[in-house]
C-alpha cells in the first residue's frame, strides 16, 4: 500500500539524492531559500472556463479547508478571467489570452511577492491551471535568468486588476516554487474534438492543442530557481484528460493515476480536485517515487504529500 510520505516515513536516502537532483539541474540563483518543511504560502490556479466566469473559492474550496486544517494557514487563489469571482490575485484576461502571457503575468505576481523577497511557494493547479504555471517557470528559464532583478519598488499593484500592473516587459530573473501539484492537467494538450472545436473561437483551446507552439515550447517538469518537485495526479476516467497527458507519460518526479474507489466510484475531470476520502485504487511512480499499482491516497490527502517536504524525510 502507497503510504503518505507527510506521516513520517522513512525517504531520508532517497530525499537527500532528490535534492541534489533538482538543484544541481535548476539554474543557479543566488542566496535560494532553503527547502522548508511543507508549510510554505500556497498558491492556488484554477483551470479554463469556456465562460470565463469561474470562482476561484468554488473551485477550491475543498482543498483549500483540508490545507488550513492540516497546518497550511496562508492559501491564495489565482484567477485568469476578467469574470472570475472571489480570487485572493486576478489578472482580468479572457479566453484569448495566451497561455504563455498568463504565465508570464503570474511569474511576475509570484516574483513581486514573494521571490523577490527571498519567499519560497508550493503551487497547486487543476486542468490549464497546471501549463499556467509551468510556463512561468519556463518563461523565467528561457528568457528571465541572468538579468539584473529589477526596480520595482515604484509599482502599484491591484490584486484585483494584475494586468493593470506596468511589469517590466520580459520575464523576472527567478522564481522560487519549491513544489507543484497538478489535478488533470493536459501536459501533452487535450486531442478531442471538443477542443479543436474550441480553439476556433478562443485562443487558451488552440493553445492545448497536442503539438501546439505553446505545448512544444513548455518544458516536461521546468525547474524553479531552488529547484521544484512536481507530483501529477490525474484520472482514468477523466473525459477531458487522457491519462498520458494528465501524467505527461509517466515522467513526473512523482505521479499518480486513479482508477476507482472500493465502493466503484471514479473521478471526472473536475471530481479530482475536489476528493478527499475514499479508498482508491490506482497506479503510481515517478522518477524519486515508489512504482506500483494498488491501494493509493485520495486526491487531496495525496495533494498534501506532494506539498510536504518528501525530499527531506
């Protein structure tokens, strides 16, 4: 039985390996936090909505009450809709807002709160939610490290309007994520007919197309500045995501695929996000994790291992 790495157990050899692993490979940054134990601020990204209506306490409410309950006091929503409701942050974008322009606004929202000030975050996302956020850390890689850090102590920033916000016009010099949960996120794009339908008329669709620009450009697990440890928890029996794609084939540091529960319930697209009981049977592995198939964690009680520090156990 797949147990809990946040009980306690025993992953000190593995742990040490794995932190070796992802600092070595991130690009260097000066003075990186130090890998915490867990309880770290949590920022939260919801996934598309064809509505651009979505709310962000809605969407999370679940995860975010087992976080508080469990030790984790400081959890903000990130929102991406000009429509969205009740978001801690909101950049006030549509359907048509690229993926990568999301991203690259997140990067600086998270770089201007708490990166700069030396603050290192957990991430948690569902469905796009997950390729927002890889591509801030990309985006960062790709074009941002090297740079000087920039002067932005004379910036207004509206939580409500981030957009609004007159960020410097490339990427921020790093990032500190120090773990990343995604429920069904498309990490190959999303093939069916719905969403090449989609992607006629809004721009977030043909951007999750599988062999996009975008897809091509993001990174498989792009690493923070410190390092960033990533669990994918997707659902064989999700409509949206295929299972290679919600795990992106099985390469995350830690993955999980959920079959059914003993009472032979499964999770849609959107259930993932939100279970958090239930004895589940799924298959599991990764590159720093135990492999096998068999009695596994629901969703957000394994949401929380992913944010625990596994590598330091």
């Amino acid at each position: 039985m797949h147990r809990l790495a946040r009980s306690g157990f025993a992953l000190s050899l593995v742990g040490a390996i794995v932190a070796a692993t992802l600092i070595a490979t991130a690009p260097a940054a000066s003075a990186a936090p130090a890998r915490a134990n867990g309880h770290r601020v949590t920022v939260m990204v919801h996934g598309f909505d064809r509505e651009a209506d979505i709310s962000c306490s809605g969407a999370w409410n679940s995860a975010k009450n087992l976080l508080n309950a469990n030790g984790w006091g400081d959890v903000v929503t990130f929102g991406y809709y000009n429509k969205a409701t009740n978001c801690d942050l909101r950049l006030q974008g549509t359907t048509d807002t690229r993926i990568q322009e999301v991203g690259r606004q997140f990067a600086w929202t998270v770089y201007y709160l708490y990166s700069s000030k030396d603050v290192a975050i957990d991430v948690v996302t569902h469905s796009m939610g997950g390729l927002v956020a890889k591509a801030a850390i990309e985006g960062v890689n790709r074009y941002g490290v090297g740079k000087p850090p920039p002067d932005l102590s004379g910036l207004t920033v509206d939580r409500n309007n981030l957009g609004a916000t007159v960020w410097p016009r490339d990427w921020p010099p790093f990032l500190y994520i120090e773990d990343m949960v995604t429920f069904a996120t498309p990490h190959q794009g999303i093939g069916s007919a719905v969403v090449t339908a989609c992607a006629v008329t809004h721009e977030q669709c043909s951007d999750m197309r599988p062999g996009s620009g975008f897809i091509s450009w993001l990174g498989k697990q792009p690493l923070s500045q410190m390092g960033t440890d990533y669990t994918f928890l997707a659902s064989e029996t999700d409509d949206t995501v295929s299972a290679k794609s919600g795990t992106n084939d099985r390469t995350a540091h830690h993955w999980g695929l959920y079959s059914y529960n003993t009472e032979g319930g499964t999770l849609t697209h959107t259930s993932i996000r939100n279970t958090s009981t239930g004895d589940w049977q799924a298959s599991y592995g990764g590159q720093f994790s135990d492999e096998g198939t068999g009695s596994y964690p629901a969703p957000l009680p394994r949401m929380l291992d992913g944010l625990y520090d596994q590598q330091a156990q």
